[in-house]
C-alpha cells in the first residue's frame, strides 16, 4: 500500500515505531546502501513472545529483507553514513494511529551497537514499554 525511504548516517537510531490497529503495518525491511542493527519488538498479547525483541544486521551487500508482521514496533541504527533503508508497508501511514517506545527502554535490554545515538525529537518523546497498553491482541 506504500512505500517509503529513510537516509541515514552512522549512529542515528529510528524508532522504536508502530502504527496501532486498524492502520498497524506489515514491513518489509531492505537495505539497499549501507547497513543497519535493526530491531523488532512483539507486540501481540496473544503471543508467547509479548514485549521480547529481536535484531538482526541487514547489510546492502548482502542482499537480504526482514519481513516485520503487524503487531510489532520496529527501529534500526544506521551502521554506516549514507544508509539507504527502503520499506514496502502493508497499510498507508496515518500519523493520528502513530506511536513508539523510547529505544533505550531498560525492559528491552536492546544491545545496541551505539552508546550516543542521534535520535528525532519525536523519537526521544516515546514513553518505556511498561506505560504501553498494547492494543495488538
């Protein structure tokens, strides 16, 4: 339903982000110059899996996607200046359905690979994980 792109240089961490239903996204996740951490975080009460994360390098030279389904929050921290990040969305983005969790939250235990990342306003407003109320069954 819509594609984006986002350019990044080295230490600049996006999310943690998500779109709450009825507009919660799939993502397609490829990198197409550069590299990134990037990171998932389950956000599917149902699931056995409920505010675990996980992370995986995506590296353009190696040509590989991540698959994200609704119901989680995704972010990444660029890896190298100039990264090229390209995600195909199952649903078109509605900032009124927009939130996110604060990246360094300590119950995700997230080892990111940058002590003093460079992050949004937006994204350094986001609350912990503990104060989300998961709308995600």
């Amino acid at each position: 339903r819509q594609d984006n792109f986002s350019l990044s240089d080295s230490n600049v961490i996006r999310g943690l982000h998500f779109q709450n239903p009825p507009y919660s996204q799939a993502k397609l996740v490829t990198v197409l110059k550069g590299k990134i951490f990037d990171v998932a975080v389950d956000l599917r009460r149902s699931s056995k899996y409920f505010k675990s994360h996980v992370s995986v390098v995506l590296d353009s030279n190696l040509h590989e996607s991540v698959f994200i389904p609704e119901g989680f929050a995704h972010g990444f921290c660029a890896l190298e200046d100039s990264t090229l990040v390209f995600y195909k969305n199952s649903k078109e983005y509605s900032p009124r359905f927009e939130d996110g969790i604060i990246w360094n939250d300590n119950a995700l235990s997230i080892d990111w690979p940058v002590k003093k990342p460079i992050l949004s306003d937006k994204d350094k407003s986001y609350k912990s994980l503990k104060d989300l109320v998961s709308k995600f069954d």
